[in-house]
C-alpha cells in the first residue's frame, strides 16, 4: 500500500475517500481526525465485519504511522476482501497534526492506557527512591518490584499494571 502524506489524504477524503482509524475506540474518543471512522484494529481483523466500506477508497491511519506499517498486510487484506483501493497516512494523526490539520481533542476522555502505565509506574519508582532515601532502604523494593513488572511486561507481552488501569472508573 502507497504511503500517502496528510495534506493529499484530507484532498483525497474531500472527493470521497474514507479515512480509517486503526488505533482502540478510547484513543480515537480521546482525539481524532473529524472525517475519520473508528475501526480498531483488534476489530479489523475478526471475520465477522459487516459494514466495512465496500469498493471505496480507504486510508488507514493510528496515531504515529507504525502500527499502520505493521499490520500492512492484514490490513491491505482487508481492504482487498472489501474491494477497496487502500492507502497508509504517513505518520498517522501526528503527521496530520505536524501538517497544521485540525482533530477533535476530547480531554474529559482518559488518555491512552500505555500513558496511564507510564504516568502510574514512574510515580511507584520516584515514590519508592524517596521513601527509600528518607524514611527506610527497604522502600527501594518498591522500585524494584515496579522494574520487574516492567521486564516482565516487556519479555511476556503481559502487562498487569496495564490490565489493573483498564478495570479503572475512568477507562470505562
């Protein structure tokens, strides 16, 4: 599929093409293109899609460009099993932005959920460092146990920390 830059997309969605984000339905609440239709890509690949565009023009898009690159073949896939002339958007929808286009910012929608992970265990290791400089060297497990998490997370694709933010109020 032709990776096509953000000024062409939005010409080509202005004749008709439909724009695709890829990305999970909370990222696309929180910002996305005006014009572009929510289609996870955990969705896109399930078999039972049924009001996926047929025939058309489509351009797929997340939010850097590479989750868009990665799954190239499922999703140009798709789009064959549709009929569909597909295209990628360079550098997703922070190429779009860095193009000086307009998105729908929502912030009383959460941020993305790895932001969450990042924002929770960097608190627990800052947390675990001064406790453990000022009140007791055993607070340094703290840290510790949040490093491991994190190893362990990386190695097995399993995030627990990610799993328990997901379960949160505001996620739902």
């Amino acid at each position: 599929m032709k990776i096509i830059p953000s000024r062409e997309a939005k010409e080509m969605c202005m004749q008709g093409a439909i724009l695709i984000d890829i990305r999970e339905s909370a990222e696309h609440k929180r910002e996305h293109i005006s014009a572009a239709i929510s289609f996870p890509l955990s969705q896109l690949q399930t078999k039972s899609i049924t009001n996926f565009p047929q025939n058309a023009v489509v351009i797929f898009h997340c939010k850097s460009g590479v989750r868009t690159k990665q799954s190239q073949s499922q999703l140009y896939e798709v789009a064959q099993k549709h009929n569909c002339d597909a295209y990628l958007l360079e550098n997703g929808i922070d190429g779009w932005k860095q193009a000086g286009l307009e998105t729908i910012l929502d912030r009383t929608q959460p941020i993305d959920l790895m932001r969450q992970v990042h924002i929770t265990a960097g608190s627990f290791v800052l947390l675990g460092m001064i406790l453990g400089t000022f009140i007791h060297p055993w607070f340094y497990s703290i840290s510790a146990f949040i490093g491991a998490g994190l190893v362990f997370a990386g190695v097995t694709g399993f995030c627990g920390m990610a799993r328990l933010l997901a379960k949160m109020p505001w996620n739902k």
